[in-house]
C-alpha cells in the first residue's frame, strides 16, 4: 500500500481515494483502482456527446458503445464511474457551467462538457 497523506476534508490524497473513517477494506479497494484508466472512460464518454454535453445517465449509457471498441469489455461498476467528474472537473478536462437535464428516474442531473481548449 502506497504512502497516504489525508486532506483537511477527512479524505485520502492519493491515487485512489477512500475516507479516513473508511474500513479497511475500502482502502484497499481504493489503492486497487485504476483511477486513470477509469477518467480516460468517462472523458470518452463525456467527448461522444459533442457540444450537448452529458449528464451521468448518458454516460452510463454510452459505455456499452465504447467497449465495442478493441473488442474488450470495460468492465466498469456505475459507481466508480461518479467520483471521476470531479476528478476530471479538477483537472480542467471537463467543466459544469449549471446546466441541468431530467435523468431517466426524473431527476434533474448537471450536464459536464468536455473542456476542448484543455485537450
């Protein structure tokens, strides 16, 4: 396990992230995922839907269509999916700007846009 330093918002910096009052198992878990490989998926996925932007469930919705690619599943659980927004958000490669659309379960979801001038 990788040397962790803990951020003042109770969370581990590393690069995989589980909370300080996480067990075990969760930190584990999180020194275990391939946090770049799981950005690359979700910016993918964010870069498909073009200047509309996506929220989560086009996101969710579009894997599928990328693990045609190479003929390899990608293998990803949803919720390893949401922490990436942020992720992605921090490092200028998507942005939010407020925009929201309904969701499949009528809830309304923040639209992410890939950050074109970033890439």
């Amino acid at each position: 396990m990788s040397t962790i330093s803990r951020s003042k918002k109770d969370q581990m910096v590393s690069e995989a992230l589980a909370r300080t009052h996480d067990p075990k198992t969760s930190w584990e878990a999180a020194d275990q995922v391939n946090t770049n490989r799981l950005e690359k998926i979700v910016l993918d996925c964010i870069k498909a839907h073009g200047n509309n932007g996506a929220i989560h469930d086009d996101v969710w919705n579009t894997l599928p269509q990328l693990s045609g690619k190479g003929g390899r599943s990608l293998n990803v659980r949803e919720g390893s999916i949401t922490p990436r927004y942020a992720q992605l958000e921090k490092k200028g490669l998507i942005y939010r700007d407020g925009t929201t659309r309904k969701g499949g379960m009528g809830r309304s979801q923040l639209v992410m846009y890939f950050n074109e001038k970033k890439s």
